[in-house]
C-alpha cells in the first residue's frame, strides 16, 4: 500500500518528532524506525530537510558524537519547543483522524444499508 505524497508529508514532521520523543536518534536510525513504525520507506532526501528544518525552527537540536565503530553520528533531540510542537500537532491529528474515520463509518453504513436493498 502506498500513501499519497502529500499526505505522507502532512503527517512526516509529527512521526520524526513521536520518533524522537522517546530517545534521540541519528538519520539512519529514524528511517529504520519510521519503517518500523508502519510508514513506507522514506529517503534521505525527504527526511534530512525535514530534519534541518525542525531544527531551523527550534524543535530539535544535534549533537555529533562518536559511535563505537568510530564514525561520527549527528544525533537529534527534542527542545522544550518541540515537545510543544508534538503535542498540537497530535491534537490536530486526533481532530482530523476522529472526523475522517466517522466520514468511513458512515460510508461503511451506507454500503452496508444498500446492500441489504
């Protein structure tokens, strides 16, 4: 199943903030857990602007380190502000998934009903 671009794109900037809510992470592993997480895989070219622009807004910080093999990883992790900004973005989600899903309901009860016609 495949989800529309910009859909995915309306919903991409709340995922990495939920993604890195939970523990700071560096690209790779965000892309690993968005899969995991259900969403399609996403490039790098998607995801790095997004993360410079989290970042850019005060959502999300770096900080390089050095990981046991020996390479520098940037790793992100969520401001005070980001958090703020999780949280609207997760009602604003609750609002527009509650409405969607009563619109599929009655769609569903509608079929339903004209199949017992």
């Amino acid at each position: 199943m495949s989800i529309r671009t910009q859909l995915l794109k309306g919903i991409l900037d709340g995922c990495i903030l939920g993604i890195i809510e939970e523990q700071p992470v560096y690209g790779y592993e965000l892309s690993k857990k968005l899969l995991k997480a259900g969403l399609p895989k996403i490039s790098k070219g998607t995801i790095y602007p997004v993360l410079l622009r989290l970042q850019k807004n005060g959502f999300i910080r770096s900080e390089t380190m050095t990981a046991a093999s020996g390479h520098n990883r940037k790793y992100y992790y969520l401001t005070d502000n980001g958090k703020n900004e999780f949280e609207s973005i997760a009602k604003e989600w609750r609002v527009v998934a509650v409405s969607f899903s009563n619109l599929l309901l009655k769609r569903k009860s509608s079929v339903i009903h004209n199949d017992t016609n």
